[in-house]
C-alpha cells in the first residue's frame, strides 16, 4: 500500500464476561470484510471505528489519519470520522420520502473537513437503482429498497470509510440476490474504503477483497481473500460450504461449445457461457468438495477443468474424517477435500505435482 494508505486497528475492550482485544490493519481502497459467529466482537469492533464507542485503549488509523489514540490522547468524535453507517435496520426517517432521506445524508456532509468521496446526489441515485423510489416513503419500500436506499443515504455523507454492519441480515434469500449486485457495482465505482460485517460465506465471496476471520474477541487470521479462503488450519475450511474464492478476467466466448474461457492467473478455466464482454473482471468460488485430485491425466470424462497445479499444504480434518489439500494452479489457489486414504493412494505431499479437475457447472461466478 502507499504510504499512509491502509486501514489500522487495534485496541483492547472490556465488558462484563467479554474482552474484545483485536489488532488488525488492511490496505485501502477496497473491502475488509470480518467474518465470524455472532458474539466475537465483529460489531465492537465497528462501533470503535465510527467512534460510537470509546476503547479501553489502543489506536485506530485510517489512511494517515489517527481516528483514536488511547496514549495520545486523541479520540476524534463521529461526525469528524467521516464514517457512513450502515446497519442491519434501514432506520428511514417514516415522514420523509425516499429523496428527502438520501438528502439529509448529503446535508450531513459538511463540516466534516477534508476527506472522503465526492460522489453527488444523481449518482448515488443511478448506482443505487433508486430513480423510480423517489417520491415514495419508506413504508411503501420492501426491505432490500430500503437497505438501499440506507446505502445511498450513508454514501451522500461522502464518508471516508462505509461501515456496512450485516446489512442484508434481516433480508430473505432474493432480497439478498437483489441487492448484491448494487453492493458489487457500488464498490467497483467509487473504490471506496468499505468495512464490511458478515456472517454469511456468500457475501464474502462475492465482496470481500480482504479477509479478517474472527473469533471470541480475537482476529484469527488477516489477509487477501483468495489466500485466507484455502487456508486448511483455519476454521473457514472446516466449513460445509469451505472452498476457494478469487477474482478472473473474462477471456473469450465459445458459442458454439456454450463455454466461456476465464484466466486467473496461469490457470485457464471453463465455464458455462457468460454474458459479460471479454475483459471483464468476475469472482469466482470454487466448493472444496467439487475438486477432484489425480496423478494421471483422465480420459473420456465430462470434466472440462483439468489444472496442473502444485501442493501447498495437507491438513487433516478429523471431525468429516477427511484432509483438506490446499493447491496452486499457477496464481489461482484451490482447496480439496478428499479422504485420508486418498492421500495415501495418491502419495500427496506438499510440493508434489498433482492435477486439480473441476467441473464447468461446479463453479460459482459473480459479477465482480
């Protein structure tokens, strides 16, 4: 990162059967997501951030700028932290209307001194989807149009960082598909700094560019998304639904074959036919238990993703009776989960050479 850019926090909290001692920095622009059980400390942690809530001690930084320093003797109040909030609860003012709630977050960006982004009432209005929401009030609104319109209230603050407290936590499985995309296109167009609260995999896989994982008061482990994500000693792999997550770039289209060619790295994978134009960057999640490993190439298989790749480390998954085999598919990391017999049958060791098949259909694409 540049100098003075980066998100710094760390700080030691104590409360009646709970101590939050976290210590944690990411780059910036881009998204830190913390992932982890309800209880660990993920919204304290928040709370410290914005300034809603003030440490025992410690110190947080936000590109060069000291929010609080407990030994200094600087704690800066909300409103000069240049903080958007957005939490689970929308919070819409009920007597105003959508307008008039996404103007009072721009009548709250002043007086806050330098910083933040600079985007207008229009285009927080377009990147939201929020023209034909206008003159409504909030009662009108479902819950994703609401969320929605709690982020563009939030970012016409023009906040230096957007806090987004598990804000689709209170939503049902389509209101989350339907708000996404928003959140996808949001981050891609402002490169905002965005500190992102979930407990929910999918969430992270298609927005998080940095993982913090959390548990009881503690960061477990900090860093890149695609690299934490294959991480077999950490709690993430142990998961059901633990696999890879890592972003590609369109290549090229077969329409003929129906597929579409992504490059991640070296590695080149097949997916079924994509809408977006050649160059376009998506996300990708690749499930442990759909990567298949092999020391001979196959023949006469439906797969069409046969990678060479190299072994980073086996770890055993005792609890499921199986070993998590972390893989690199030349700058795209794949995560397995086969049987310990497996390992054996195959003499996997770390540095060995060893095919990673994955099938076309198998693999989770989002727009990035």
């Amino acid at each position: 990162m540049t100098a003075g850019a980066g998100l710094a926090i760390a700080f030691r909290h104590e409360v009646p059967g709970f101590t939050a001692a976290i210590d944690l920095a990411a780059p910036t622009p881009g998204t830190l997501a913390l992932f982890g059980p309800s209880g660990c400390g993920k919204s304290t942690l928040a709370a410290v951030v914005a300034g809603l809530l003030r440490p025992d001690s410690g110190r947080v930084v936000l590109d060069g700028m000291v929010l609080f320093d407990s030994a200094a003797g600087v704690c800066l109040p909300p409103e000069r932290r240049r903080v958007g909030m957005v939490f689970q609860t929308p919070n819409l003012f009920p007597h105003l209307t959508v307008a008039g709630n996404l103007r009072y977050g721009q009548r709250r960006a002043g007086g806050g001194g330098p910083g933040g982004n600079d985007t207008g009432f229009d285009d927080v209005v377009a990147l939201l989807g929020l023209e034909s929401l206008l003159a409504r009030r909030p009662r009108t609104l479902s819950g994703g149009e609401r969320q929605r319109v709690a982020i563009g209230r939030a970012l016409l603050s023009q906040p230096r960082l957007l806090v987004m407290d598990e804000p689709l936590s209170s939503l049902d499985g389509p209101r989350k598909d339907e708000i996404l995309p928003y959140l996808a296109r949001l981050k891609q167009a402002l490169r905002l700094p965005i500190l992102y609260i979930t407990h929910d995999l999918a969430e992270v896989a298609r927005l998080a560019d940095w993982l913090a994982l959390m548990e009881a008061g503690r960061v477990r482990a900090v860093g890149p998304l695609d690299e934490i994500a294959v991480r077999g000693d950490l709690p993430l792999a142990l998961r059901d639904d633990a696999g890879a997550m890592f972003a590609a770039r369109v290549q090229e289209h077969d329409a003929a074959r129906q597929l579409t060619t992504l490059a991640a790295g070296a590695a080149r994978l097949l997916v079924p036919l994509l809408a977006a134009a050649p160059g376009t960057m998506v996300r990708l999640r690749v499930p442990a238990r759909e990567v298949i490993l092999a020391t001979d190439a196959p023949r006469g298989i439906s797969v069409h993703n046969v990678l060479a790749t190299t072994i980073r480390t086996i770890t055993e998954d005792p609890p499921r009776r199986a070993t998590l085999v972390a893989v690199d598919a030349g700058g795209a990391a794949l995560l397995a989960r086969v049987t310990p017999d497996a390992v054996a049958r195959l003499g996997l060791v770390p540095g060995a050479a060893v095919l990673a098949l994955v099938k076309s259909m198998a693999i989770e694409v989002f727009s990035s």
